[in-house]
C-alpha cells in the first residue's frame, strides 16, 4: 500500500502516522519527489483501512498494490481448485452444465424439464424455489414447497439440483440441495455469505449487477474465510447504459477472473442478455473465453412461464445449443 | 402496457394472446401500421409478466406504461406523507438531519458524538452496529452490543436512534430502535423487506448502487404491499464510471423521486462521494434541489474510524455544515 | 410511435395534436384506458422530434416502436452486405483480420510489423498516423508523413491499408487509402461522417466509449444516407464501472448488430481490454459470437511502442493467435 | 507515478527497466517488500507513456500520483481564473447565466428570445447555429444564416454570443463569436481543441457524456497548451444506467473540479436532465454546490421548436427560474 502524502504535511505529523503504521506491524519506505512524497507499506496490509488512512489531514491519496483477497488468489494457490459434486466436476479442465427452468413450478414441470435438460447433456438441475423479484406483485416461487419438487425430480433423475438462496433463516431447508446459489442481488449480502462459509455445500456465487471483479472475490473470500474453500464464480452480466439487452455480459472478466482466482469460473448467458435467441451465441463466447461452464434457463413452455420466459430456452432449444457447447469445448480443448 | 407483434405474425397465434390477456381481465385496443402492429392492454397491468409476454414467439417488444407501484404512487396518493418518530417529522415540509458515526465503537464515542450532533441540531442519531463491509478482515461491527450503546445514548440524550438491519433473524434485536435503516447493498433483499413490512417502525430504505429509481421505488413498495407505509428513501449516490468520488450523487433523483412517489426523499452525502470536505456542497446542494432531509457521518476522531473515516466530519465540521443547512432550508422555504 | 397522454388532457389540445401529426403525413389511433390515454402514430415516424413532441403540455411520455435507421436496418435489407476491399471481402461469411501496430513510427517499423502480419495471415495493415491522444503532451502521430510510410508498407507487402481519420480537412490525405477508420471519440463526430458519406471509400466506424447500438447505427445511417454504403462496424468496448480492463468488451453487441443490420460487424479486442494477453481469448470468443473480423494491434517492440504498447502483441504472439483464430473461424463454419 | 513489479523479475531486466527511466531524466526510488516491489519515479512524469511501461514483461501495474495536466492545475495556480467577455465576467465570485434556444430558427424568434431572457438577467444568449444531432433525418441547423441571425439578435440586445463549433474548417465563420463552445460530443474532438487553442475567444468547453473528471481536464489542458487559457468548464450530465433522465447531472464534478482546476465551471441543467419541469431544481442546486453559472434552454414556442422542445423553458417560466436563481446566488454569498 501507497501512502501519498500532501504537499507541506508537517514532520511531525508524518511520523504520527508511521508510527500508527508500525504499530499494525508494517515496515515502512519514503520517498520524496519534487512535488510529492509517499510512504510504502510493506506487510500484510489487508487489514489497513483505507478511509481512516484517507481521513488523515495529511493524507493526499492511498493507492492498494496488492489485492485484499487471500484465500482466492491465484498467488498463493496456482492450481486450480475442481469442485466435486455428487461426482461430477467443475474447474481445471472439467466443464459442466447446468439447466432447468427460472421457477420451479409445478411436479410436472420440474420433472419433464429434468429429463429434457438430462437427455441434452447437462451435469445439474437448476430450478428457483425462492425468487427474488422486482415487484412484490410477481410470483415469488414456490419456496419450501418448490425445493421438495426438486428433489424429485432429482430422485427421477439423477441429477444433482442448484437452488437460489435468500435467506439465512431458510438455510435448514437447503441441507440436502447439491449446490447453493447465491443471486446477483445478495453477492454483498454479507450474513448470508458468512453462514453459507459455515457450511460444507458447495456454493454458486453469482456476480452483482455492479460489482466489481475485486468485490466479486471479496465475496468468495467471505464464504472461504469461514472455511467452505468450494466456491463457484457466476459472471451474469453487469448493468450498463445499454438498453438493447438486460444486462452487459462482461466476458473479460472470464480470463480476468481466471488470472486472479484458482477458483471455477462459469457464465449464465440466459441472464446476460435476457433473450432467449442470443443464449447460443454467448455460450459459445464463454466456452471460448474459456469458461468452465454454463448456467441456462430451459422451460418447456416459456410463453407461459411464470418467470423469465423471455430468456429461457425449450428443451428442444436447449439441445441444439448443448451440441455446438460439447463440439466446442473439444475443439478448444484440442486448440 | 404495449405489445408490439412482429411483422406478419400468424393470425391465429394473435387471437390466442389476445385470449390470454382478456383472461386476465385486459382489454385490447389493437391499432396496424404499415410495418408494425400493436396491442394496447388496457387494465391492471401490474401483475402481466413481460418476460412471459416477450417470450411469445409473435411478439417483438413490449412497453409499459403506467408504473408498476401503486401504494408508493403520488398518482394515487397526491399529498405528502409526513413520517414521525418520536415527535420529529419529516416529510411535506418537515426537514431533518440524521448524524452519528459510521460504526458505534465504545459508549464513549457515541455519547460524546450525539451531544456533539444535538448540540448541533441534529434530529435523529445515526450509528452502525451490524456493519456491511468489502472485506471480511474488516470490523464487522459491534452488533448487539452496539445496538446496546446506542441505547444508552439515547438515554443520555433524548435522541431517537436509527441504524441499519442486515438480516431477517435480527428483527428481534431491533424492537426499540426508532428508525430502521435497510442499507443501499440490501435494498433488494427482499425477503428482509417483506419482514420490514409487517412491522410499524418507520423504514430508512437507501438506494442500491446500480438501482433505477423504479426498482428503488418497487423496494418501498414491497414493505408498503405488506403494511408498513412509513417508508424514507435516501439518495447515496450510485455506481458509475467516474473514479475521483466513491460514487455518483444524482441529484436529479430528489425532484424526479419527489414527482413520483408522496413519500419523503432525504440525500446522504457523506456516502455519496466519500469524501469530508464535499459534505458541505452536497448537502447544500440537496437542500436546494428538494430534499426533506440528509443523513451525515460524524466521528469523534476520523482518523482513527474504524469505518468510512475518510467522509466522516468532525462535530465541530459538522456545527458548521448544519448552521448553512440550517439556513439554507429557511431561505428555500421562504423562496 | 406511441404518445401517452397525461391524464385529463383537455380535448381540444388533444385534437390540435392530431392535427399537428397529420399535418406531417401520419394517421393516429387512439386508445383510451382507465387510468391512460394512447395515441399510436402511424406513418413514417423518422423525422418526427421526439422532444418537441414531449414539449407539449398533455403529453407525459413517448415511446418509438420502429428503429430510427433504414439504410443500415436488415427489415429493409435482410441479406449480408459484403464490403470488398482491394480484392479482400468482409461480411456475408468473409471473414477478414487487420493488423498493425497503434502508431506508425518509422518506416523500418511499419514495413517490419506489415511483413509479420502478412506472414501470420492478416488481410489488412492497420497503422494510425493521426492520433487521437487523451493527453496534448503524448505522442499526436507522425500524421501525413505516417501516411506517406504506410504506402511505403502497402508496396512492399500488397497489403490494403486501414487507417484513422480525425478531421475533414484531412480527406484529401485520404484519398488512396484503403478503409478510412473513424475512432470511437469521432462516432459522433457528424460533419466527418456526413464528408465520408460522399466518399466511395469504406469506412470502417469504431462504436463510441458510451454509445447505445442504436445511437451506432444512427452514426453509419448518417455515412449511409449520403451515398457510402461501405460500411463496417466494430466493436471496441465501452465504458463501465469495472476498474481491471480499460473497457467492457460488449461482446452481445456482436449478436445484437448483426440481427439488427446488414453491414459487417468486426471486434477489437486490443482496445476492449488494453490487454495484451487477453487479445486471444476474447479474438476467440468475438468468433464464437458470430463477428465478421478483427483488429488486432501488433508491433515490432511494444515496451518501446508510442502508444498502446501495453495491449500491442509481437509479430511472433500474433502469429500465435492468428493460428487459433483461422482454426475456429473454420470450426465454427462447420458448426 | 509508482511501478510494480511482477514477483521475481529478473534483476537485469529491473535494471534496463531503470535504465530507460533515468534516460527520461526520472530518478527513482525502490522500495521491496514480502511480495511487492515497487519503482517510484521522481520528477516529471506528464510524458511517461503508462501503456509502454505497462508493456514490459516484468512489470504488474503502474500508478499515477500526479495529475497530468499543468496548466489547468490548481496547484500551479492558486488563484482564481476569471474570464471576461464583452465586459460580463465568469469566476472568481462572478456568476453569469447564458440562455437562449437550442437551434436558431429564424430572426424573429432569436430576437423574441434573445430580448426575453435579456429582461430576466441572462449575461449571455446561446443558441445554436450547426446543430450535432444523433440522427441524420433531424433538423441540422441554420449553420452561417443562424451565424448571421445571432449577430441580429446581440445587434437588438447588446448580449454577447455563445454558439457551438463542430468543425475546424467552420473557425474562419467564427470570427466574431464572443465565445465558442465546444459540444459534449466534441470534448476529445482533439484537432478541433488545439486548432482553438490557437484563437483568443473564450472557449465553454462540455464534459462529454462518459469522459472522466480528468479526461475533461485534459481537453482543457489541450487548448491551454496551445495558448488559449480562457477555457470555461461545462458539466452537462454524464451517461449512467439510470432511464428516467436523459443524463445523469454529476452535482460532486463541480466542488471537485474546482478544487483542482482554478478555470471558472458552470452547470447546463437543461441537458443534464432533459425535462423542463427539472431546470430549477438543478440549477438552484448547481449555485448552492458552488457553480460560476449556468446555461439553461428558452424557446418562445417549445412545443414546435427543431430540436430539445421537451427540456426549453419558455421566456416567463425562465424568468421565474432567474429571479430564484438571483436570489440564491446571492443568500450563498452571504452565507
């Protein structure tokens, strides 16, 4: 961390403040210029606040050289991390699925859409129980009914299920799902991602609407910092100024996320961009971006769904996109 | 709301949508131009998915028309609402100033900080004990136990209190606080709004970072759907691409929240740009555009703050930005 | 276009509005609901001024239904438009990569770089001799005289050269270049696209840091609606709130364009991330997504480059990624 | 400006690195941690190119600690810059109102206006004459015939002129122009800065929709360089996510850029947000923040002007704004 002191900050003052610095155990190198001076930090500086420091009189700037995130970095941990669940893998090199409708909303439906998303390819069963809507005038899912909907249609099939949390208090519920989604919208929902540390389930972390790759991290160091290290990263698209999609894929953030963290990175097009006809295209962006894989909505009747339909593909749909998905993630594994 | 068909849809498939939105009770004005053909819905709206709607294969766009909230809706609802806490009003005229720290941090400190912010003419006393925060090597806060100190400084002031929930299991903890505050990353946490709405405590509701004011406006409306229609929403700034200030005030919001909703509308400037010296200009600023009231950080020691020390005002800082704010809310009043 | 009433407009403002719109050609359905009243205009709605129709004092919001653009709109022009350059073709399956270093800097540099990516399999040399620079005190260019290496480049090599133009003043410099380039600080520069427009040459129009597509496919109408259709779009990133990469690649935008018009759509992906080692990934997924080509930015010795180097490759890397690039262009034909 | 190292550079490859900065005529300053290590380079470093040093394979990431401009640089120039035109001045405690209509429509309705917002208080009268509009099918101005009817209308009034420039070949019709403005979308129109640099006019030059705080600063910077220090800063609303308004008025930019920059800054409130009803909120704002003026739209007739019908007062309703804005501007003198 760089300390950039104001022009004329008096002697005394300065060595205030190194003296603060020294006490959190940092060593410390000046260096003078012209017009500015500074103070290097040198330690383990993630605890340094950096509005306090910023609140100093004498304080101009404060610039952060290494990152705040331990547990995820890719610095102290170069190998991939494989997250294994129910014996299917994702990371290093293992790419996985998963599908299935925005709401769960019926037996019927969950079932059918299970098989659909099974016979096209797919490693999990996605299905939303708890939705977070915009208007509280939305169909909200079937909560606790939805989960045990579910879990039949993963006895009927096999496939391990992802579900979307919400709450702290429903984590009781969610004991025998596979994989626990954490939704764009509670990425900073900091009691929410403590308690998911506490746990062993491996976690799905979505990215906020306008979260920065840093925050994104800091979030997967929230869950791994109480001890659950088995956590998936969602890239969903960010919000932008743009008004002709829902949101803005950031498919950078795929390699860039992938440079910082060891931890599996995966793309959900189906949210990106809202429509259900540039799901293919974006999936294929993200296979050759080099994700580790995909998140889809698939719904055997979008037009009436009760949620989402403007994006969700059908079972048909899904398995035309999932061929070109497989035939790609064997071409650039060969590339 | 409008349905905009794509050219040459079947007329069959026409008539079926059109069946299903009489099923829900909509009228239809159907109007054809030359390259396009449009439906017109005429009722209650507020409950058509249009996602569903876009996902039907005739259908190119949709655009809503009326608001989708309605207890939130000054169309319905003309006059001011006027919320009191403890004998103080704000709204429809009345103007009031909310002042703490950042973090409670001993019974000393937010003690000394509320007479400094009464003394100052400070309304309300703000204090965080359940702090959201980036990192989790950041103090987390006091929780309970800072819910007790800010008690206690109530007590030795008369102040009422307001300070930020996180989490629905926290309710409890927070059944003699004055004023609950939801914070700009849970403003779409829906299930702790949902929660919020059954209680008779007055709600601070902060904007999210990348929130519409629509969507900002929905958030009040699910804790208004439930009950609770002592609803206050702060303005704090949004993300944007600018790096010199934390975030983005937008200062429009003030007016175009106070043409749209009867509930009052207070600025935060402390969070909005995150910087001391620019809580003077912005605050005034508020006063200026319409604002019913501001929420202002105020330390006892800045430079020692174990949260946002860098906005933070001393209470000397602070005598001084209220005694124009002061000033400032008589001369608008009487312009 | 659809003009939503305010409520209670008085009927005989409501009858000169009509009469205003009928005055321009167009015919009006009107539609009334309970708590809205519509007026659908029908006609060609291009020239009406969305603003002056706000103005009035019964209107409370508009809202387009036809896109603005017609010579760039694939509804008027569903086939692929191919751009040929120079023997070299781009769109309608063509698929076309340029190359060359940011700023031309000598000619030993330009011929050296031009012979690399001729060799790698480039179609074109990119080179910029006029240089938009943010700062007065960076390096503008070696302007006419970058122009006059470029030839020298394109002789020794038979390589077609695209290059950057920032004044209309400067057109006659112009007049043997292959593909005229308009930087994304110029896409809205109107007086150039409009002198373009009378030109033959193809233009290549680089999308603005902050432009919706429809404001980029109002740039190209603009070039287009005075007798240029040789138009070739890329996108180059824009800008957002994420801090790690320079710009947000917009990766649907590719999708997005290409539905929505018939010109060839190419990718940048040195200026979407200003990354050197992230121009493979995201060529990669540009072709995934369905783009047309790509601009890639190479140079002989990018630590000592004038601008750019830190996203410019070498020869050597180029090669790299032209090789994987030739290979998926052919995987994805097949897909 | 700060250099970090990758971890384990090699040290000879440090030392050309040194090497080439020295030659710069930098000196420098190392400073090595547990897992950092850092070059800070000591004296000017305004014509380091950051991308080239980026380029290096040794080196992780660079940081600026100065500003890159000079001449603009509060810093550098403490005092207050007050520009003078035709006798009103701007800065310095001078504030000054330029008002009139977006596009000159004929002699009768520029003197109408001109005459109008005259009797209210405006300093100036804008207007303008070549129009940058988004479409090519919208009204593009008078061009020289509206030259030629704002010298009637300053001939009728006395008022200076403000009209905008999108073209460097168009300067010769400037002559007489009081002062130039340069539009929003011209800000890094780079050739169109330094060819007014070389002028005497006062120059009010627009932040462009998505361009940083520095950015501006670095256009103005270009015109400084080149001789023409009268500059005037104009915020007009920045591009965020936000639809209700049609950009979102940044309040923070103007105590923030007159803390770094010493040029006088005033506020367009007409275009920031793009409704009329919103002009006296934004500008009463923009005087309580600490603006030298403001530009405000006046149309005698909105609702059939050529262009931004929807954000234009009308003379009366001006009037009404000034008269507030009269009295602001003078409460926050005394305050």
């Amino acid at each position: 961390m760089i300390v950039i002191l104001k022009p004329g900050a008096p002697e005394q003052d300065v060595r205030a403040l190194c003296g603060q610095f020294q006490a959190q155990g940092l060593s410390i190198h000046e260096s003078t210029g012209e017009h500015t001076r500074l103070l290097g930090l040198i330690g383990d500086t993630s605890r340094v606040d950096v509005d306090s420091v910023l609140a100093s009189p004498i304080v101009e700037a404060v610039r952060r050289v290494s990152e705040p995130y331990k547990k995820a970095n890719r610095k102290f941990h170069p190998a991939d991390t494989v997250v294994e669940v129910a014996g299917r893998k994702i990371g290093g090199g293992h790419f996985a699925v998963m599908a299935g409708p925005c709401s769960v909303e019926s037996e019927a439906q969950i079932v059918e859409v299970a098989r659909g998303v099974q016979a096209a390819g797919a490693a999990f069963l996605r299905g939303g129980a708890f939705k977070p809507r915009t208007s509280p005038y939305s169909f909200q899912g079937m909560r606790a009914e939805g989960l045990a909907l579910l879990r039949r249609a993963r006895a009927a099939t096999g496939l391990p299920i992802v579900t979307e949390i919400m709450n702290t208090e429903h984590i009781p519920l969610f004991s025998d799902v596979d994989m626990i989604q954490v939704g764009a919208r509670n990425m900073q929902n900091f009691e929410l991602l403590k308690e998911l540390g506490r746990l062993k389930t491996p976690i799905l972390l979505k990215r906020g609407l306008s979260s920065t790759i840093e925050e994104f991290l800091m979030s997967a160091e929230y869950i791994m910092s109480e001890g659950n290290e088995n956590v998936i990263l969602c890239e969903r698209g960010i919000r932008t100024f743009e008004p002709s999609t829902r949101n803005t894929l950031d498919i950078s953030a795929v390699p860039m996320l992938k440079s910082k963290t060891h931890l599996p990175v995966i793309v959900d097009p189906s949210h990106a961009a809202g429509i259900a006809w540039m799901v293919e295209p974006l999936a294929l962006a993200a296979v050759a971006a080099g994700a580790d894989g995909l998140m889809i909505e698939v719904h055997n009747d979008p037009a009436h769904a009760k949620s989402d339909g403007a994006q969700s593909l059908t079972p048909a749909q899904f398995a035309g996109v999932m061929d070109k998905v497989r035939k790609s993630v064997e071409f650039f594994r060969g590339l």
